[in-house]
C-alpha cells in the first residue's frame, strides 16, 4: 500500500522518540524535517528506523535563497547552507534534500552566479548519492530552468500542491513536471492568495479531487507527505489527537488517489 507521511513535530509537546512512535501507531510509515542540530539528525535517523518510518527527504534552508542568486558573502553562505543538508541527509539516511530556488514575489532574476552556484549543489549531492528534490514556489522561469539544467537522475520535482493554491492560483505544475516527480508536500490553504496555511487536506479550499486526479494520472507510486506547521489552527489539539486526524486525511487522500473504496 501506497506510504502516508508526515513533517517531524507537526504538533509540539511530544520528544522525538514519542512523536515518531505515536505518528508510526497511527499508520503514517514516512517522515520528513528540516536540518536538524546538536547531534539530532542521526538520533532521528535511528528512530525512525526503529519504529519502521522512512526517513524520506530533509528540507534545506530557504528563508536566504535568494542570495544563491547573488554575487558576495551572504550567497557563499547559502550554498553552505544547502551543502550542509546534504550532508545531514547522510547522516540520518535521507535519500533526498528539498530545496527552494526561490522566495517571495520579487526574487532577484535568475544569474550565472547563481547557474554556477546550483550547479556545484547539484554536483556535491552526487557525490553524497543524494537526489536534490527542487519544490514549487512562486517563480515558474526558476525551476523550468533547472529541468531544462539537470539530468532526471539528479534532480527531481516537489510538487507541493498547497504551494500551487495558493501562491499561483490557475498555474499547473505537475503537467510541466510531473515526469520528475520524485515527492510529495501536501497540505491545504484557504482561498486567499499568499497565505500558505499549511493546514490538514479538506480542512481548507483546495480542490483534492483534483491533486487526487493528478497523482494518479501521473503513475506516481510515492508516498503522500504531510506538511503540516498551523499552530493556529492546531495549536491547542491534543497531540495524538491531531495525529490521528492527519493520519485520517492522509489516508482519505490515499483512497482518492488510488481509488480504493
């Protein structure tokens, strides 16, 4: 059966060990997070084995991405920034990093410092065996770019469907790059445009029938990934409860994708 997952501590108040243990109880049997410091990537690498959860991509940095595009310093940074996930995807067994090649509604165009720069990301992954996974955000020009740049089997495509309801609403993503999908963020949002809620499916107003339509007519056969961060909206649910919930909406998803029921 087709795996369900979930971002690591989409809900607070459970350690590590208890979150995974709980989220893997419930039926969810992969996993993504963020770098992870202070000894914490491997530990969460372990536990995941441990409870039988895949530990499938860690999502780099992207409150500084634009600067990748940028002469100086501080896109020097960046791209240690990234190098650094990949090297934390090592350590805890993560096959795939995601990373933006973008943020916001005026990113900077796109650069030979910054080709250079995503080029040499691109190459290092490599080296570590690790797929570079490139997510949808706003900017279409930056990651047809990359398709057109990088060979499928270094790069893939993201689809974060929240990100398409959203951010650019009557924009479709997946028929431009459903051919490299390689994983999955799916959450819901509301109607109004820029605001990325991140809530559980058919909490909000996308249209699921149509992500469902989609992954199936695309032949993925990957797992269906929460991405979930409303402290909002889910902030004072009891943590098992809400992974429960999650877990539930994940699956209902997964019978829509694979027609099941």
């Amino acid at each position: 059966m087709r795996k369900i997952g979930i971002n690591l501590h989409a809900v607070k108040g459970l350690t590590d060990e208890d979150y995974i243990r709980e989220m893997a109880a419930v039926g969810f049997t992969a996993m993504f997070s963020g770098v992870l410091e202070d000894g914490r990537q491997a530990e969460v690498g372990k536990l995941c084995a441990r409870y039988g959860v895949e530990y499938e991509t860690i999502h780099a940095p992207f409150n500084t991405i634009n600067n990748m595009w940028l002469d100086g310093a501080e896109g020097d940074a960046t791209f240690a920034d990234l190098t650094h996930t990949i090297d934390n995807c090592i350590l805890a067994d993560a096959p795939v990093a995601i990373v933006h090649l973008s943020s916001g509604m005026t990113p900077p165009s796109i650069t030979d410092t910054g080709r250079a720069r995503f080029a040499r990301l691109v190459e290092y992954a490599e080296t570590k065996n690790v797929k570079i996974a490139f997510e949808n955000q706003r900017m279409l020009a930056n990651i047809a770019w990359a398709f057109e740049a990088f060979p499928q089997d270094s790069v893939g495509f993201c689809w974060d469907c929240g990100h398409e309801f959203c951010f650019t609403p009557g924009r479709h993503y997946m028929p431009l790059f459903g051919s490299r999908l390689i994983c999955t963020h799916i959450h819901d949002n509301t109607t109004v445009f820029n605001e990325d809620s991140h809530l559980l499916p058919f909490d909000g107003k996308a249209d699921f029938g149509y992500v469902a339509d989609t992954l199936r007519y695309s032949g993925y056969t990957g797992s269906l990934m929460l991405e979930i961060g409303n402290r909002e909206r889910y902030g004072g649910m009891d943590p098992l409860e809400f992974l429960k919930r999650a877990a539930d909406a994940a699956g209902k998803l997964r019978n829509m994708v694979d027609r099941i029921g």
